[in-house]
C-alpha cells in the first residue's frame, strides 16, 4: 500500500483513538435517549445503534491490542496501566458478547447496554487522562505507530478508505446493508 496523505497529515496516533472514543461516546448518548415503544420501530433503531457500538469498539480494542499498547507497554513508565487496560477489554468483550446473543425486549438489554458504557467510559478516561499523555510525552516513534494504525484501519474496514464526509451516504448504506461482523446474531 503506498503511502497515504492521511498518516503524513496526522502524525499523533491518539488522536484517531480518541476520536473513535468520542463516536463511541455519542452512540451511547443516543441510545440513552431512546424510548420504549410498541411499534418495535424503537427495537430495530437500537439493534442498529448497539450494533454500530460494538462494532467500533472491537475494530478499536484490536487497534489498540495489535498496535498501540505493544509500541505503550515498551516506551511508558508504568506499563502495568497497559495490562489493566487490556484487562478493561477483556471485560467489556465479554459484555458485547452478552449483547449479541440478547434481543432489544429482553429486560436486560437496555442495563447490560448501560454496563457497556459506564465500562467503556472508564476505561476510556483513564487512558486519555493517564496512558495517552504519558505516550505523548515517550519517545514512540508517532509516524510509524500512525502509519500502521491508519493502514490497519483501513484493512479491518475497508469503508474507512474513502468515506471521509460521505455520512449521508453511509448512513442510508448502512440501514440497508446486511449486518456483518462480530454484531452479524444480534439483527438475525
Ligand atoms: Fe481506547
């Protein structure tokens, strides 16, 4: 793969982890929002919420475990935050797992959902509040780490490669599209 103009415009590796955390973030407020209702239209909205959900975060947790906490772990001074943050993975997988064998009017959907995020934002808080800085300030070799993250990216999700502002486009895609992946049991 040739070079993209995109790891030579964003040399920090953090910043698209935090933004996938702050996608992640608003997903969650979106479900919060959501009412019950009978028509099951509120059901199917939330399967494809949860769905977009867990998908971002496995594509993000195997970011991290693959490329970035490996490049952490060698370079920061408490490398232990690394196993503790793998840890946090490790549980929050567990509950995706949980997610995608549940359908919406199971009475633990909507709490087991609610897990997922106050984990999730935990574990989020504590790396950009501990562990990004201190990989900020460590001597990683950012463009490499950012190249490998962007081409990696790109090969878990090969949507990423050209969707840059399609939203729109995207969004009527997506409500379409077959599911697939890791949340593929949860709308069958
Ligand atoms: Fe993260």
């Amino acid at each position: 793969m040739a070079p993209s103009a995109l790891s030579e415009a964003m040399t920090d590796p953090f910043e698209s982890l935090e933004q996938d955390h702050q996608d992640v973030d608003e997903l969650f407020d979106q479900f919060a929002q959501m009412e019950d209702d009978e028509e099951g239209e509120v059901d199917a909205a939330k399967i494809e919420i949860v769905e977009m959900i867990c998908q971002k975060l496995n594509l993000h947790a195997q970011l991290e475990e693959e490329i970035v906490y490996p490049e952490l772990q060698a370079v920061i001074d408490q490398p232990e935050l690394i196993d503790e943050a793998e840890a946090e993975h490790a549980a929050a997988k567990e509950l995706i797992a949980q997610l995608e064998t549940m359908d919406p009017s199971d009475p633990e959907f909507d709490s087991t959902v609610e897990l997922l995020a106050q984990s999730i934002r935990a574990h989020v808080a504590k790396e950009e509040s501990e562990i990004f800085p201190m990989g900020r300030e460590s001597s990683m070799d950012f463009s490499r780490v950012s190249a490998s993250l962007d081409a990696r990216r790109i090969e878990l999700d090969p949507e990423m490669d050209d969707s840059d502002d399609d939203d729109e486009e995207e969004s009527s895609s997506r409500s379409g599209r077959a599911p697939s992946g890791a949340m593929g049991r949860l709308a069958g």
